[in-house]
C-alpha cells in the first residue's frame, strides 16, 4: 500500500507570474519541447496552459499535457501535440464509469476530437490505450512479475513519449518505448528511469493490438 501527499502550492503573486511569462516567452525560442504537468498553484489562472500551449504552438513547438480538472479541459482547448489524460477525472467529467475499454475508447476519441494530436489513458493496471495519428492502440505488459510500484509509472510513460518524438519513432515504435519506462520506473521504489539499457530490457514483453 503507498499513500501519496500533496501540498498545496505556494501562492504566486501577479509580478512572479509575469516575470514566469516573460522568461516562458524568451526560452520557447530555443526549445523543442514543452512538457505541462500537474496542478495549478494559488494565484495562477486556471487556464494558463491554455496560453502557454498556444505560445508554443505559434514558435512551432511540439507540446505534452498531463493534468486533470479545469486546467487540463483549458489545455486541450489549445490542441496540444500529446494528451495525457487522467482517467478518473474523464469518469467524473462524463458521468459515466469508464471502465469497459469501448467507454474509454469514446473517452480519448472525445480528447483528440477536441484537439490533441495523441491522447492516452490508463487501462485497468498495467494497460494504456493511445489514439495516435494512425489509429487507436491498447499497449499492456505482458510480464509483471518484476512490479514493485506504480506510482510514477505515469510520469515515466510520458517521459518515454517525449524521448520517442524527439528522436523521430514511428507510432507503434513510440508507443512500446513509452511503456518499456513505465515498466522499468515500476521496478523500483525510487522515481524515475534507471537507464536506457534497462528501459530496452522491457522492450519486448510489450503488447500491443490495434483497435481501430
């Protein structure tokens, strides 16, 4: 059993913001990637990834969102590159369990209709279900004897999706690393990918069917 607390943030006072805008504009020009993740502080804007993902989108810049609530409804606005989409909060906002896999399917259909170029969602445990450019996926593990935590497991997933954009792989190629880090992160308590020689280790034990 893990138990996870979270503070609330700091509360960031209108000139700190700015001064975050300001440097957020002046850095976009030698970037190539934008990851947005987690909640929103005191004192910032609800939809402020809204703006920061369309800044981006206007220097050409690949974005990733992994949020829930009312900033991550205000992202999606903005049609990010890639959605990471929290299933509990799609549950509550539709009213309805997404628990059956045709359910989430219409769930992350939904997310990209609305934008994203990619969206993903967990499925049951060691599942994830990807609406990419060229159809939708459902990836699983198909050894788990080696799981020791879940708890960043989504983190490490999304990092695995930057890392596979950045480097040019195919859909289903990006989509069997992403899983490969989210399996090797929950190998251990600690957070975080060991290597890349570990996350290739894991490689192979990933399935994936596609779905539509």
């Amino acid at each position: 059993m893990e138990t996870g607390i979270s503070e609330t943030g700091p509360s960031i006072p209108p000139d700190a913001l700015n001064r975050f805008m300001a440097n957020y504009r002046r850095m976009l020009s030698r970037a190539s990637t934008v990851v947005l993740g987690g909640s929103i502080p005191p004192g910032v804007p609800q939809d402020i990834y809204r703006d920061l993902i369309s800044m981006a989108n206007e220097a050409g810049i690949t974005t990733f969102v992994d949020a829930a609530g009312p900033a991550f409804m205000a992202a999606i606005d903005a049609a990010p590159s890639f959605a990471k989409v929290d299933h509990r909060f799609m549950s509550q906002l539709s009213g309805k369990s997404l628990f059956s896999l045709d359910s989430l399917m219409e769930a992350i259909t939904d997310i990209h209709q609305h934008g994203a170029g990619w969206a993903v969602s967990s499925y049951h445990i060691y599942g994830d279900l990807f609406f990419t450019p060229k159809g939708i996926f459902l990836a699983t593990m198909g050894d788990k004897k080696e799981v020791v935590s879940m708890f960043s497991a989504g983190d490490a997933l999304v990092a695995g999706l930057v890392v596979a954009n950045e480097e040019g792989m195919d859909v289903e190629e990006a989509i069997r690393f992403s899983m490969a880090c989210a399996m090797e992160d929950a190998t251990h308590v600690e957070k975080g990918v060991g290597s890349r020689e570990n996350v290739n280790r894991y490689m192979d034990r990933v399935d994936i069917e596609k779905l539509r």
